[in-house]
C-alpha cells in the first residue's frame, strides 16, 4: 500500500471551537497539500457530515474523526475516534452525553460570571451563544473579550471561567472508548502528555496512564503532535511500540483560535512512518 505523506488527523471547525466551517477547512487542506485528514470536532459528528456532503472523488482522503472531553478520578483525557459510522448509535449516544453535559456547564458558567463577577451580556450574544454546535470556555472567552471583561481569551479562561470546576460532568474515558469501539471506530488518546491544563504526564505515569486505558480498549496514541518536542515524541512513539499500539498525527488546528499550522505535525515523509503509523493506515483504510 502506498502510504500518505502528509497526513493531519486532528483539527477543528466551527462546530466546536475553531474558526474555519467545514468546507472551509476542505478548502484549506487542499491548499496545504495534505493528502489524509479528519475533523475531529469535540463531542460532535456535524462536521464529519458536512465533510462527506461536500467531498469530491479528488479531494484529500477523508476520515471520520470525534473527540471526546474526558475525565474520571484518574484525571481528564481527550479520546480520538477514527474510521467510524457516523450512523451507528454508540457514538451518537456518547455525543448526546457529551453534548448534555457541555450546556449544562455553559450555562453554569455563564451564571456563575454573573454572581461572582458580574459580567453580564446583551441577551441576543446569550442567544446566539447556545444556539452554537457545542459552545464552550474558548466561546464565553471570546465574548468576554468583546464586551473589556478580558483582554485576551486566555485571561478571560485562567482568570474567571476557570474559577469554577466541574468534577463530575464528563463522560468517562471507558464511555466514550466503548462507543467508539461499537460504532466500528478506532480509539486513540490525543498528546498523550497532556493532562489537566499545564500538566504534564511522563515517564512511568504516562504508561501507567495508557495502560489503564488499554483496559478499556484503546488502541493508540497520538505520537506526532504540533505541541510535543523531538524528545517527548520519541518517548511516545517507544511507549507505543512496546505496547504494540496504533500511532496517529495531528496539528490540533482551530484556525484563529490557536497559533497552530495546520498539517504542523512533526511527522516525517512516508518512507520514515513508524510501524504503529503503518499499522493504523493499513487498517483504517482498508
């Protein structure tokens, strides 16, 4: 099989919280030359249809792609799923869960900026708000910064939004993992490191970390990533190799909404893919 060279299977419309719509982000693939992506909107399958609605036999290969927010005691993991039916109804039952439980937290947090710290806004902005696919903290960060609450999104988040915290209002990682699994899908942990906000997990942590989720029936890591160095990819990619799991590459792209380059990926050209990168090709695209 002939392996795609420039692969990014992690990016965001504006279905979640990134700035491009779907075709505009087709759009935006074909100019970067990227032959393989995924949108991998978070807790939401909208994106994906409007991709396939749209797609041409000569557009860049296409993957369906979610990402689920996730936590348990443990800690939080964010949950890729690739190559599944969007029509099956595992997954759509865990979007559902995901969906309740991020309006239930916008709206709390939206009551709570105005008891703690009285920010309030028009009305129609409130409306427009929970109108959104999956409105979220980046979506009140950025209507706080219209309205001078914030200078910068980040401020607005790390200083007020984030003053309030949700423990139990997440779907759990063996959740969203299953509906993956039952919708004929491949479950992947994103940026492996990442933990809860600047936290990072390494080392023994971080396999015990992938292990626990092995026993849910994840089945890879996400070893090239815009934000991992040389050293902190590599230490993936042996984790994954011991283990025997796919590996994956992706920029995290949201357009405006990070200083991320979408295809940024760190990935080498196909004759240097790793065998978990190979693996995964060979059966999500067969």
């Amino acid at each position: 099989m002939d392996y795609p060279a420039s692969i990014d299977l992690h990016m965001h419309t504006t279905v979640s919280d990134g700035t491009d719509t779907p075709e505009e982000i087709l759009a935006r693939v074909r100019e970067a030359g990227i032959r393989l992506f995924s949108v991998t909107d978070h807790d939401a399958l909208k994106g994906c249809r409007r991709i396939l609605a749209v797609r041409t036999d000569s557009d860049p290969g296409f993957l369906t792609g979610v990402e689920f927010s996730c936590k348990d005691e443990e800690g939080k993991y964010h949950i890729l799923g690739y190559g599944y039916d969007p029509d099956a109804e595992p997954i759509r039952a865990v979007v559902e869960l995901g969906h309740g439980y991020r309006m239930k937290k916008v709206r709390g947090r939206l009551d709570f900026l105005r008891s703690e710290f009285g920010v309030t806004f028009p009305p129609e902005e409130i409306e427009r708000l929970l109108a959104l696919d999956n409105p979220g903290k980046p979506h009140i960060g950025n209507l706080m910064v219209k309205y001078g609450f914030a200078q910068t999104k980040e401020q607005a988040i790390h200083d007020f939004i984030d003053r309030l915290r949700y423990r139990s209002e997440y779907v759990r990682p063996e959740e969203a993992i299953a509906g993956i699994l039952g919708s004929g899908g491949i479950p992947i942990l994103a940026h492996p490191a990442y933990g809860s906000g600047d936290q990072f997990i390494l080392g023994d942590d971080l396999e015990a970390r992938v292990r626990r989720l092995m026993g849910f029936g994840l089945r890879g890591v996400e070893a090239y990533y815009s934000g991992f160095t040389e050293k902190l990819r590599g230490e993936v990619l042996a984790l994954a190799e011991r283990h025997g799991l796919y590996v994956t590459a992706g920029s995290d792209y949201h357009g405006g909404n990070k200083l991320v380059v979408l295809g940024d990926t760190g990935l080498p050209e196909a004759s240097e893919h790793p065998p978990g990168l190979r693996r995964f090709l060979r059966d999500v695209l067969r």
